[in-house]
C-alpha cells in the first residue's frame, strides 16, 4: 500500500500479537509466565492487544521463590488486579516443604534453580500444553539457540540440537501427551525495544527499575540489595548507594548498577550507551560457562 510504513517497534508488537494468537489456536491451555519484570510485563500488554476487546484468555503464573524482592510482588499483584488478569503463584517454599526440592547450602546459596522444580510441578497441575514468556534472544547465548516455539519434552527439558524448523513464521506445535512448548514471542526483541514499547504505552513498572538509594552490599564484583536472605560475610559490610536494577529476579542472584536514570528517557539513553549486557548483573549466569543452557535442559524458564 502506498504510503503505508510500520516502525521497527510496530513490526514487533505485530509479529508478537501473531505468535500469541498461535499459541492460542494451537494450545488449549497456556499460561504466562509472569515475574513482574520488564519483559513478562510487555508479553503481559501484548496478550491484552492480541484479544481485545475481549479479556485475555490466559491466567498469568508466576513462580514465587520466597525471596523475591517485596516491590515484585507488590507490582504482580496490583498489575494482575488492575489489568484484569486472573493471577496463579506457586511458591518455591512449598515445593520444599513437600521434599520435592533441598534449599542449597554455603554464601552463594540461591533458590533460583529450585524454580525450576516449582515450574514443572504447576505445569502438570494445570495441565498446561504452552506456557508463553518474555524471553528474549539478545540477553544470554543460551537463549539465542532457543526457537519461539521451543518444544518440552515429557519431563520439560529442553534439546537444544533438535529444535523445529520455524520458516516464514510458521510455528509447529505438535505434541506428544505429556509434552509441552514454551512460547517466545519477545525473541526479537532487544531490551532496548522492550523500553522503547514501555515509554510508547505508558505502562506501569516496578520501582526496582529506576534510580533510588539502596543498602546494597559488594560482593565478587556485583552490588546485591542488602537483605536477611543474604548474609554478610566475614569483612564484608553495607552501604547506601544511588541504584537500580535491569532485570528482576531472586535477591539472592540479581545485581544493581549504579546509576542517575530515574524517569524513561534516561533508562533508554542509558541502556543505549551501556557496554554491558543486562544479565551481566546476574549472579546466576556466573556459575559455569554453560550455566544458563543447563537450567533450561532442565526445564527452567
């Protein structure tokens, strides 16, 4: 059509309203994976395009592991109650309880990876054939390899070297009983488009993202927020600095950065700048070299 022109961010919003149409042909149970985070937010207002003006179809899921920080889970529930969602968490605490997982042990000790268990566990519950995310392909290598619709095998792992052609955006979902898919329909996306998209709907955020004085504690070349679910070391000791964080994941494994940015403007000037990827503050990729890919053959998000 003459003179008609679609923007980058327009193009993405469309592409990502189709895979979530996909998944909703295809799957006749699928949730959203919410953590209350910058991504899963986007996925969230996205899904809400995709159907309106009726009520997204999907319930969003979020995988609570006990210490997560309070102005998550503040913003889950406030954005689940203001957006009409129906909102499912289970938490990592009883998966624990019921001796399905062992808290880890030692200074690094983190829940993250029990998540997994959780995850797996609500997904069998609610008889779930898809469970849509935010991830993205630019933030860690593992996720690069992944497709948007990444197939799970019967006890949700993940094989990178056997993955389905996705040619022309044509998605496969075929599936055995007791299989499922993880859907992606941020993939192309940067965490640059993901700011660019909040600033362009004016959608709510967690405090967490934005520049405010934190208690946080140095520790192995990443600033943690000071907190009873991270123990001082022998010689290690607090401080306030001016902060904020990238990404939104378990205290115990997520880093801050120093920094001014505290409106959009600034967060999208700043992200353009930095040389560092937002998953460099995380504590969790720095375990092994494979560390990310490994979660996700077990079935992490």
């Amino acid at each position: 059509m003459p003179g008609f022109h679609l923007t980058q961010l327009e193009l993405l919003e469309h592409e990502a309203i189709h895979v979530v149409r996909e998944a909703f042909v295809q799957f006749p149970q699928t949730a959203i994976l919410f953590s209350g985070g910058k991504d899963s937010l986007v996925l969230a207002a996205v899904a809400r395009k995709a159907f309106a003006p009726a009520r997204c179809p999907f319930p969003l899921l979020n995988i609570d592991t006990g210490h997560n920080f309070p102005e998550t889970l503040e913003f889950r529930d406030r954005f689940a109650r203001d957006f009409g969602f129906r909102l499912i968490v289970r938490p990592v605490q009883a998966t624990i309880d019921a001796g399905r997982a062992a808290d880890e042990t030692g200074p690094d000790a983190s829940r993250n990876r029990l998540q997994t268990t959780t995850l797996l566990d609500a997904i069998a519950e609610l008889k779930l054939d898809a469970a849509l995310g935010g991830a993205r392909r630019d933030e860690e290598k593992a996720r690069a390899k992944e497709r948007i619709f990444s197939h799970r095998d019967e006890f949700g792992q993940w094989d990178p070297k056997n993955q389905r052609p996705e040619l022309w955006n044509l998605f496969n979902g075929r599936k055995r009983p007791g299989e499922h898919f993880r859907v992606f329909p941020l993939s192309n996306w940067t965490e640059l488009d993901i700011w660019a998209y909040l600033a362009r709907e004016q959608l709510p955020l967690p405090t967490l993202y934005f520049s405010h004085e934190r208690e946080i504690i140095a520790r192995d070349g990443t600033w943690f927020a000071a907190s009873p679910r991270l123990p001082l070391r022998p010689g290690e000791s607090s401080r306030r600095e001016r902060v904020r964080f990238r990404t939104v994941g378990d205290m115990t494994c997520t880093g801050a950065i120093r920094s001014d940015a505290a409106t959009l403007p600034a967060i999208i000037a700043e992200v353009a700048a930095a040389r560092q990827t937002e998953r460099g503050t995380r504590a969790d990729d720095r375990r092994s070299e494979t560390a990310m890919e490994d979660r996700k053959r077990e079935g992490y998000f």
